[in-house]
C-alpha cells in the first residue's frame, strides 16, 4: 500500500478507534474465489456470483455497480455476513467467515458491520430517538449512555423542536424534523 494511503488508513482508524490500528496494511475485506448459487430443484443450479476476489484495506472507499440482475445484493449480502458464500474464502477484518457460527455472525453484525439501505428501515412504532438507540441496545450500551449518544446523533442532523417518526401511506418510513 502506498505510504500516504497507508497513513490516511492509519489516521482513519486512530479516529475510529481512539488508538493506532496494529496492521494499517492488513485488509479489512479479503474476498477470493467468492460463489454463491442457489437451487432450484434437482438438478438446477444458478450460480450467481462467479468467482468475485475483492480486496477492501482500511481508508478505503468502494462503490459496487453493475445492472440489475448482477449480483450486487447478493455480494452485499455475503459482505454483510447476512449470507455466507457456497465456495470461496472471505475474511472480515482477521476473521475467516466460514469457520464463525451463527453466533459469531450476529456478534460480527453487531460490531463490525453498517448498513445503509437505500429505503429507510425505521420502527415505525418508535421515535426516531428510540430507532436512533436500537444498534446500542443490541451491543450493550446502558441506557443513560444509548439517550445521550443518540441525542448527540440526532443534534447533527439540525436542530429540530422536535423530532418524529411518520410512516407514509406507501409503507415507507420517514424521519422528520419541525
């Protein structure tokens, strides 16, 4: 990795983590020979990933396309660890994924892994504070602390009276501020 990627990779994850990465140059997403096929009924197989390698270092900012119908979702899926490939070998951040249990997969979620959907996947039964401190509730955090870092969260967004939580008559959800 070049000198200066490396050090914005180092300073990325100082910010991140409050301390020095260990192995700035170790990569965060190590993908090779990546198959995922699904089964339609003996013999019928589609195989929808062929092979993808996929190399992700600290720092790095990386964009998936491809048309409709390319695998993109699927690949995301098995990044995601919300999928685990038929062949191949990934590795998330030291952890070869193959070997995690479901278990370890959850807790991966939990720790590793963030999703930006492009529909909003909000409770729509919940105040935005509430959807705000769900992921901290999962990990763990006390309760003062979850409001507190939620607030500050939310305080980023502007500065709203208050805060709700519509859901529109099309399913979709909606977070909005007055």
């Amino acid at each position: 990795m070049p000198e200066k990627t490396q050090q914005f990779a180092q300073n990325i994850a100082k910010s991140l983590i409050g301390k020095e990465a260990a192995h700035p140059a170790q990569p965060l997403i190590q993908m090779q020979g990546i198959r995922k096929s699904y089964y339609i009924g003996q013999p019928n197989e589609l195989e929808i990933l062929h092979g993808i390698g996929l190399t992700v270092y600290p720092g790095e900012f990386v964009a998936i396309v491809g048309e409709s119908g390319s695998g993109k979702s699927t690949l995301m899926n098995i990044i995601g660890v919300l999928d685990k490939p038929t062949a191949g070998e990934y590795v998330l951040d030291g952890v070869n994924i193959h070997d995690a249990d479901d278990n370890d997969l959850a807790a991966i979620r939990n720790r590793k892994i963030g999703f930006v959907f492009q529909t909003y996947n909000l409770i729509g039964r919940q105040s935005a504070l509430k959807n705000v401190e769900l992921p901290m509730l999962y990990a763990g955090v006390p309760a003062g602390e979850r409001t507190r870092r939620a607030k500050v969260e939310i305080s980023l967004c502007g500065e709203p009276k208050t805060l709700t939580l519509s859901v529109e008559g099309d399913g979709s959800e909606e977070a909005g501020s007055s």
